[in-house]
C-alpha cells in the first residue's frame, strides 16, 4: 500500500491498496483494494474491491466486489458483486450479483441476479432473476425469474416467468378492449 496501509494488511500487484488500507486487510493484484478498503477486508484479482470495499467483505475474482461492496459482503467470479453489493449479500459467479444487489441477498450462477436484485431475495441457476428481482423474491432455476419478478414470488424451473410479464400486459389490454365492447354493446340493459 502506498499511503495509510494499517497494520496487519497485505497488498501485493501495480497500485494495490494505494490509498487507506484497513486493519488486517488483504488486496492482490493490480488496482485491487485501491482506494478505502476497511477492515479485514480481502480483494483478490485485477480491481477486485477497487473502491469503497466494507469491512470483513470478500471479493475474489477479477473486478469483483470492485465498487462499494457492503459490510460482510461476498464476491466470487468475474464481475460478482461489482457495483453497490448490499451488506450481507453473496455473489459467486460471473456476473451474479453485478449491479445493484440488495442486502443479504443470494445469487449463485453465471449472471444471476445480474442487475437490481432486491433484498433477502434468491436467485439460484445461470441467469435467474437476470434483472429487477423483487425484494424477498426467489428464483431456482436456468432464468427462472428472468426479468421484472415481484416481491415476495417464487418462480421455480427452466425459463419460468421470462416472458409471463409481457403476455400479463397483452392480456390485460385484451380484457380491457372486451370489458369496453361488452359496457357498449349492453350498456342500456346494465343501466336498468
């Protein structure tokens, strides 16, 4: 570390821990754990936990955890946890977890949870709950949950909920269109 590396910590690579380096903090590789790395924090790979990386997190993998990782935070894979980790969340796999992921959420597989992932929310399987998972929602499965899945919902199996969203949307314009030709067609005798 070039400046402010606390006692107990490790930084080895091009720019590791150049600036503020916690206690018993570990930061290999280059620009990993460069800048505000807390507390018994580790950063292992090319940027892995680059800024704002919270105490006792762990991101292994290249730019994993890269920018402000929360507190006991988990980064595994390429790009796992890569921006704005929630406090408590685990990430393992490229690209889980990668932007956006609320705190003490679970995401493992490539690409699960990739982006917006709610809160306690789970996402199990390559590309489940790929983007805007609810808070408290869960997803088991190869893109189950792929997109826009609710609070508090579960979608378990291959491809559930990937496409629900957009039928819901033109079923409901077609029932809207029914209900106006219906109150049109028999408007007199529903006023009587």
């Amino acid at each position: 570390g070039m400046c402010n590396q606390a006692a107990g910590s490790i930084a080895i690579g091009s720019n590791a821990a150049m600036s503020s380096q916690g206690i018993n903090s570990v930061a290999i590789g280059q620009w990993a754990g460069v800048y505000n790395q807390l507390n018994g924090a580790t950063a292992v790979g090319y940027a892995a936990g680059y800024s704002n990386q919270a105490g006792s997190s762990v991101a292994i993998g290249s730019r994993s955890g890269e920018s402000n990782q929360g507190q006991n935070g988990v980064g595994v894979g390429y790009y796992a946890g890569q921006q704005s980790q929630g406090t408590n969340a685990t990430a393992i796999g490229g690209g889980a977890g990668r932007y956006t992921q609320g705190i003490a959420s679970v995401a493992v597989g490539s690409n699960a949870g990739n982006s917006n992932q709610g809160a306690s929310s789970v996402a199990i399987g390559g590309g489940a709950a790929h983007q805007l998972q609810g808070t408290g929602a869960v997803s088991i499965g190869f893109s189950a949950g792929f997109s826009s899945q609710a609070n508090n919902s579960v979608a378990i199996g291959i491809n559930t909920n990937r496409y629900l969203n957009s039928r819901l949307v033109k079923l409901k314009n077609v029932g809207q269109k029914l209900d106006q030709t219906i109150l049109h067609e028999y408007k007199d005798e529903l006023d009587h």
